[in-house]
C-alpha cells in the first residue's frame, strides 16, 4: 500500500493496456508525450521554429587561432556552414553553399585559406565545380570568364556569400544565428552565465580534446542527461563521489529566460572512487574539486569540473539521430604538464572510454529503442519537486515550457495548440 498526499491508499498493482495508454494524473506541465522525440513532423517544425531562430555555439576560437583559419559544420539540421577568421582578426561565418550551382565551398573541416586549392588562389575560397572564389569577408573575387559568360546581367557584386550573424563570446565560443533579425546573444542567454563568467572570461581558454560521435537517439534525450541528476543513481562514479558525500542534495537548479538553467556549484571528493586522484589544477574563481554547470537551450552544456571545462552541442540530424560534439577545454597559457593533467583528467570522465559517457550513450539510445513507432511508449514523467534542489525535474520542466512557447503546441499533448 502506498500513501496518497491527501493520506489515502493506493493498492498498487500492474495496468492493463487502457490504463497504461491512459494520461498520467499531473499538470500539463510535469510530463512530456513520447511523440515529441518520434514524430519527423514535428522534428522539421523544431528545426523551422527552433534551431532557426535562436543562437547556437559552433566551435571555439582557438580553433581557428590565426587569420585565414576556417572551421566548417552544420547547423540546424543540414545547413553547412564555414567559420572564417579575416585579416582584420573578426571571425564570420557563412553558408558554405556555392551561389552558383549549389556545391559545397569549403569541403575541409578545418585549415587555412592560405593555403590555395588546385583550382583557387590563396586567401580565398573557391569552389571546386566551376572556380568560382571568395575572400574571407565572403565577396565573390573571381567568375571565370564573367564578361563572355553574363554580359553584366550576373556579375561579382552580386553573388556575394550569405552572411549569418555571429558573435564570440562565454570562454570564446562562436555562436551563430540564422535569424537576421535575431536579439543579441547577450539577451538571449538572459545571465545564465553569469556565475560562470570569472572562470570562462577572466583568462583564454584553448581546446584540447575533440570528438565527435553520430548517435541514434533524438537530440533532446542526449540533452536531458544533463538537465536532470536523478540519474546519478546510474553513474557509480557520481554516487561514490558526489552522491553520497555531505551537501549533495542541497545543490540548487536556477532556471532563466529561453529555456536556459544552471546548477549550483558543489564540490566532487574524487579520492572516494578507487583509483581517482585528487584534482590539482582549476580555473580561476573556481574552488579545487568544484563542480558548476549551465545548460543552454536546446542543445548546448557547459560543465566545468575543477580542472577542465567540457562542452556538449548536439546537432539534430533527424529525429531519431544525433550528431554530438564534445571540447574539453583549459586554460591557453598552460605548461605542457598542466595540459597533460587536464586531458587526463577529462579524459577519465568524459572521453570515449571514460567512466560516464558510455552509460548516458546507452541510456538515451535504449530509451529511443523503447520508444519506436509501435512500442507502446506513451508518456514521460518530469515529476519530481524537491524545492529546486539537485534531484528535482526542474530542469526538464523548464526545457519543455520554452519548447510549448517555441513550438505553439503543449509537449504534453503535441496535438493540441497553445489557442486551442
């Protein structure tokens, strides 16, 4: 027999089909239908309403330290995209998209423009199919044979690279919106950074750890790992070191404008796993063995872990496929001791063999195995209140309030609109 809140039993007991269809006895607010990771329909409205209009961080910049460096990705679902540093040092990035034929420019992850391709010249970016080329601040430099081909009616000065807006910014990251008439990013993260900034702004950050990985789950599910710590039941890692040490459950969730919500600092005893060691090195403002993190909607983590910085940005492919991109990131004027020190102390957690990321790969893709079309998967719960504390689902919670405002249509009931 289980209590009620109103001091009633409950007889507990297994549910026949009707009652397992049947909508959990919550608000709207506090559990999500499982259509909202399955249903491509509504995959492509998130991108449109979503991923097209809000800012996004790309990748950082020191990996494109010098002017003439690039980065390319994808945003937004299959937008390619290339990051450019100029001669003047700004950083833009544009559609990586020839508008001549539709080719892709730039077919490098990374480099340099000064290095010139077969077909192009140094300091530009040409386009393999006709040679068509660009200078770093996206103007056409070069149509072969222009005047025999257009007689004026196409011309350099038309065809001009799409510039998409972008600006530097929390420990150098470069976000970019598609939006032309987007606010500033700064409205945008509506101060969830701010009891990180003195550790991400005070000093340079540089990138020492990439990796990629194309995972068969929806990117929401990737995300929500970070937005709730009730699974730490999961991580033996975390229940040893952070669990069940003094002050655990009184770390605090705050949740902000957009979607956006942090986790209060607490402090990890690493010595409590066999084998860890205590972590020397941190970043500045941050107590040794600190442990801050911020997560930004829909798709990006900052988690800072005494010694290292991680950042997650999921990338949606399809709805049941996501592209996740992970940078540990430390301090750029570290010796070559302390690097090693900070590699080996991300890598122990969050690398490709490290003692947390495999179980929430295997997590979030056993839960888009369970819900395939037919499953019988029906609803999610995000339940839980502990008065904003480290196990409550306020995370969750917030997420989905700024998805339904997004969206126009409740996570609890994908089929019913925000006016109905």
């Amino acid at each position: 027999m289980e209590r009620t809140p109103a001091g009633e039993h409950k007889q507990r007991h297994t549910r026949n089909l009707a009652e397992w269809s049947r909508r959990p006895q919550l608000p709207d607010t506090h559990y999500v239908d499982t259509r909202v990771y399955t249903d491509p329909i509504i995959f492509r409205e998130e991108i449109e309403k979503i991923f097209n209009r809000v800012w996004l961080p790309v990748c950082h910049e020191s990996e494109l330290p010098n002017p003439y460096d690039y980065r390319t990705a994808s945003v937004a679902g299959f937008k390619p995209i290339v990051v450019v540093r100029g001669p003047d040092n700004k950083i833009r990035t544009f559609l990586n998209i020839c508008p001549h034929r539709g080719n892709i420019i730039v077919r490098s992850p990374a480099g340099t423009l000064t290095k010139a391709e077969p077909s192009g010249n140094p300091k530009h970016m040409t386009c393999m199919f006709h040679g068509w080329q660009w200078d770093a601040f996206g103007r056409c430099a070069e149509i072969p044979r222009e005047e025999q081909g257009y007689q004026g009616r196409v011309c350099k000065a038309d065809v001009g690279l799409r510039e998409i807006r972008t600006e530097v910014a929390h420990g150098g990251f470069v976000w970019v919106n598609l939006d032309d008439n987007c606010e500033p990013l700064a409205d945008y993260i509506a101060g969830a950074f701010d009891f990180m900034s003195q550790e991400l702004d005070t000093e340079p950050l540089e990138i020492f750890h990439y990796q990629k990985s194309v995972i068969r789950t929806n990117y929401k599910l990737w995300h929500e790992t970070s937005r709730e710590f009730y699974h730490d039941y999961m991580h033996y890692h975390n229940r040893a070191t952070g669990m069940l040490q003094k002050g655990y459950f009184d770390r605090k969730y705050t949740v902000f404008p957009n979607g956006h919500a942090a986790t209060g600092l607490t402090t990890i005893v690493y010595e409590a796993y066999e084998g860890n060691k205590d972590r020397v090195l941190t970043f500045p403002g941050m107590p040794k063995n600190g442990w801050k993190q911020v997560n930004i909607f829909p798709a990006c983590t900052y988690s800072l872990r005494a010694s290292c910085l991680r950042v997650s940005i999921m990338t949606p492919i399809s709805e049941r496929e996501t592209l996740i991109e992970i940078r540990g990131l430390g301090l750029k004027r570290d010796t070559p001791q302390e690097r090693e020190e900070r590699i080996i102390d991300h890598d122990t957690i969050w690398g490709p063999f490290g003692r947390n990321l495999h179980e929430d790969l295997l997590a979030v893709q056993n839960q888009s195995i369970a819900m395939r079309e037919g499953s019988g998967s029906k609803y999610l719960i995000m339940a839980r209140e502990e008065n904003s504390t480290i196990h409550d689902e306020i995370g969750l919670r917030s997420y989905f309030a700024e998805w339904t405002r997004r969206m126009g249509r409740m996570a609890s009931d994908p089929t019913r609109l925000l006016e109905d």
